[in-house]
C-alpha cells in the first residue's frame, strides 16, 4: 500500500527547524518559526507557569477524562481573556468555548465544524498569511482563495484593496482575519479600519473567523483584543481561534481554545452540542496539563500579575530587537531604509529579503529564515544580532 507515496515536502516553516536542528554549524540563528527566546537565546520557562505547577506537583491531580469541551474553569479564563470580564455578550451566554490542541487545533475544529454547516462556502485568507492556513483549511475539504491585504510598497496594508475583495467575496463566504500581529507581515488594520470591515462582513453576510494568536504581543492584553470588542458589539456572529503557545511559553504543551459567538444562549447551547461532536471524533477530548496551568495562572490574582509583567517583558524585549536590527543596519551602511521594521507588530518582520537571499543566508551565513523573508525577532539576542546584521547587510548590498 505504500510502493507509490511520494515523499512529501518539508513544512515550511516547522520544516526549518527540522533543517536547523541538523546544522552542525555552532553559530546558526534560527529566525524561521515563530517562538520567543530570551537575550540568552533561551526558550522561557515562565515563572508564573513554574509557580502553577509547582503548586500542582504538591498535590497532583489524578488524571481523568476532561469534558469534550475542557474544563468549564479553563474555558471561562479564556472568554474573560478576549472578551473582557463583564460585558453583556458574557452574561448573556452568547459565547461558547472549547480547549483546542493549541491555536492549529482551534482552527481544525473551527474548519471542521464550519464544513458542516457552509459545505459550499469558499474560505479567503489574507495575502500572504500564515503558511499552514491555507493547508489546514483546504484539509478541511474548502476551496481557499485570497484577498489582498499586504502592499510591499508601502510595507502597509492595501485597504482599498482588502475593502474591494471583500464587498465582492459571495454571501456566506468565510473570512480569515488576523485579530493582531498580522502573521507574517506585522502589518495590522488600524481601529477604524476594522469598523469598515465589520460593516462590510455584515452586509455581506460573510462569516468571520478570527485567528488570535498573539494577544499581548503588540500593545497588552487589553488593547489587542480590541478587535475582538468591536465585532462583539457588532452582533454578529463569528469564531475565534486563541493561542497561549507564545504568551505562556508554552509551545509543546498545547494549549488554546476555539470560541463562538452565537446569536443567544439557546443557540449556543445548540451551537456547542454540536462542536462536541467535531471533537470528540477528532481527538476525543483535550489533555489535561498545560490548560490547568493557564487556568491557575489567569485565575490567581497574583500568578495573573506575574504572567502580565513576564508578558511585558517579552513584547519590550521584542521592540528593542527591532529598534537594535534598525539601528545596525543603518549603521553597517545599507541603503535601503529598514525603519519599517519598528513599525511592524508581534513576533515577525516581514523583510522584503527574497528567497534567494533568505537562501544565502541559510548556506553562508547559518541564519534561518521563512523562504518568504519573513524573520522572527523574538530570536535575535544582544548575542547574535550583530551577526545577523551583518549578514542582512551583506545579502542586500
Ligand atoms: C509560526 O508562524 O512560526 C508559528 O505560528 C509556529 C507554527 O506553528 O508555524
């Protein structure tokens, strides 16, 4: 049965790491996936996440089946996370949420759950986007398209353009938005941008799913779930995808949520039954550890605090790479203006090297990038920015 498989071809952007792994080279710079390591190259263990589990590992739990949906403590962290801890859409249980395998799994189940209800529906992502939507939508039996969105003239987004495509998508088409930290370019709308799409999604009739992957990473908590704000009182009905891979660095444990928004309470209860029925044959029900720890953390008031400051710190460290990578650049004498670079929000820049440079970089230089010029700044450290500079300088000259 499998004489005639064709060797598939590396991930690529997990693909990289795989690539990187295997590079004997001492110092490589992996700039390819999206993941925050700190000034000493180091992947976090937070403290507030270490606290949680020490207070766990004290007295450990037994470790029973979860609800299909996770657990109603971890869920409700979730809602208040992107929702706010009292508005009415809350109090009038108009929003459903499942413990997902990560914000990959939010989407999985969000997809699969959608082609049950919009068979024929087409789903739109932005161009470019992240490089697994398009595979994990089209897994999901949808014919995907895209709708402009990036101008690499002026490193910004074309809104007109994004505007147009979407007064021409057809009713019930699915709309794949970044909430923020558009990934890869960093480019996002701005607040009254989003008002404009929100208006043209509800005349069109298109379905919104929101994919938050990055909440904390461009202004805080608050400020990035804004979006989220407006299409809740807009009325509409929409999902949203939601990571804590990057805010709790916790990458390998898995954990994020799909949400709802549904019209009522009775709807939703409906809405839910229904998910549980996607989940439990995708993987039964989610596993127990890491969502226990972002629930401790997000529950305790004094975790919580700890977790935001931690939080803080990464983003700030993040905007000093990029101010540094600036400034060397500059300083190494490259022409070309990369002040861009500190305007773009979250983990990545999206550079405008080519693949062929990215290429360069990789076999010359030890430095890894996605092949569409996009780097990941929360890799770069006072150790390696210089060599990273220098090189960006050498395969732009
Ligand atoms: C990324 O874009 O690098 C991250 O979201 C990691 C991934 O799963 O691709």
């Amino acid at each position: 049965i499998f004489a005639d498989v064709a060797l598939a071809p590396r991930d690529p952007i997990l693909g990289l790491t795989e690539a990187f792994n295997a590079d004997t080279r001492a110092n490589k710079v992996n700039l390819g996936v999206g993941v925050y390591y700190d000034d000493e190259g180091k992947l976090p263990l937070l403290k507030a996440v270490r606290a949680a589990e020490e207070a766990r590992m004290k007295n450990p739990p037994a470790r029973g089946y979860q609800p299909i949906e996770g657990s109603v403590v971890y869920d409700q962290a979730v809602q208040a996370l992107l929702f706010g801890h009292d508005t009415q859409l809350l109090r009038d249980k108009r929003v459903i949420t499942a413990q997902a395998i990560g914000g990959t799994g939010a989407l999985k189940i969000g997809a699969d759950y959608l082609k049950r209800l919009v068979p024929n529906a087409t789903v739109y992502i932005s161009d470019p986007s992240w490089e697994n939507h398009r595979a994990l939508f089209e897994a999901a039996e949808f014919p995907v398209k895209t709708y402009t969105y990036y101008d690499a003239s002026t490193r910004g987004v074309n809104f007109a353009g994004m505007l147009a495509d979407l007064n021409a998508m057809p009713k019930d088409s699915i709309v794949l938005l970044h909430a923020c930290c558009h990934n890869p370019t960093g480019a996002d709308l701005s607040n009254e941008q989003w008002d404009q799409v929100i208006d043209v999604i509800r005349a069109k009739g298109l379905i919104a799913f929101l994919d938050m992957a990055y909440q904390g990473f461009a202004e805080g908590i608050q400020p990035d779930a804004i979006v989220l704000d407006k299409f809740a009182h807009s009325g509409l009905q929409f999902l949203v995808s939601s990571s804590f891979s990057k805010s709790f660095s916790l990458y390998g444990e898995r954990v994020g949520a799909l949400s709802i928004v549904t019209e009522s309470s009775d709807e939703s209860a409906r809405v839910l039954s229904q998910l549980k029925r996607v989940i439990r044959t995708n993987y039964s029900n989610p596993p127990t550890h890491g969502a226990a720890v972002v629930a401790a953390v997000l529950t305790s008031p004094e975790l919580r605090v700890m977790w935001e400051h931690e939080l803080a710190e990464m983003r700030e460290r993040i905007r000093a790479m990029r101010i540094a990578l600036v400034e060397k650049l500059k300083a190494k004498g490259v022409k070309q203006d990369f002040s861009f670079v500190i305007q773009q929000r979250g983990m990545f820049s999206y550079t405008g090297l080519t693949a062929d440079q990215v290429d360069v970089l990789r076999d010359k230089y030890g430095i890894y990038a996605v092949s569409t010029g996009r780097i990941c700044l929360a890799a770069l450290n006072n150790k390696n920015i210089d060599a990273v500079a220098d090189a960006i300088a050498a395969v732009v000259a």
